[in-house]
C-alpha cells in the first residue's frame, strides 16, 4: 500500500472514496483519467487496484525478494500521482498492489474501503452475444 496526499488536501464530510482498477494498459489509464477529470472532487480520495494473479511473474518468490513486487508498485504509483498534475486536485491517492484471484481483491477492497463508485477499464470488446460469455472479463464481472 502506497499513500500520497496533494498539499491542500483535507477530508471533509462531503469526500468520497473511488476505487479504480489500475494496470498497465491504455484502457486502465483512459479509466483513471476520466475518474480524475469528471468525478472527483476535491477532497475526495482515490484508491487505485493493481491486482496479480499469484502465478505472475511480479509474485513470485525470487521477484519479491529482489523487491521487483515494491518497484512496480512504486513505478505505478508515480504514473497515478502524473495523471493529478494537470488538474492540481486537493485529493488523497491510495495505490493497493495486491497478490491473488483478482475477484476475490476487488471484493476485499470494497469491504475496506467501502467506495462510493468502482471504475474499470475494458479492452473494449463486446460484452454482448458469444464474447460476452468468455470468462476472464473484470469488467464484465463488477458488472
């Protein structure tokens, strides 16, 4: 887990907390930065999600012993906290980097956090007809 708060941040009874699905592909970032342009809100907090599969390679043994698992989280991190630079947001960012199957995280996330909005990105296949029925989607899974 990863914290950073912009200088002027302030939780107030109006904040809300988003948690946003994060990786490394361009409809994950499309998804963070239209959260971050339409959403929030000063004062409000984003909690973004990497999960990994524990068959990953960032999850193995020899990956978190050379700290491969704490500098992707890191790396991730800063690719967030760039997204607010452009609209200098007073918000709280949350980054949970977090080993397993990744329904089971999402669910966890939510009993913690307990946010006001989920937001996923989708590779933009249709959800629809027989690709619909292919297992795998997340986004069709928060659905």
């Amino acid at each position: 887990t990863l914290n950073y708060k912009h200088k002027g941040y302030q939780s107030t009874r109006r904040s809300r907390t988003f948690l946003c699905g994060t990786d490394q592909n361009d409809y994950s970032d499309f998804a963070l930065e239209w959260l971050i342009d339409e959403l929030v809100d000063d004062g409000d907090e984003i909690v973004c999600l990497r999960a990994v599969e524990k068959d990953s390679s960032i999850a193995s043994d020899a990956a978190v012993e050379a700290g491969k698992y704490r500098k992707e989280a890191e790396k991730l991190f800063e690719q967030v906290i760039q997204k607010n630079t452009q609209n200098e947001k007073a918000i709280s960012l949350v980054l949970e980097l977090a080993v397993g199957k990744v329904q089971d995280i999402i669910q966890r996330m939510i009993r913690i956090y307990e946010p006001a909005i989920l937001i996923v990105g989708t590779r933009g296949r249709n959800l629809g007809g027989m690709q619909g029925l292919l297992p795998g989607s997340v986004s069709k899974y928060c659905l």
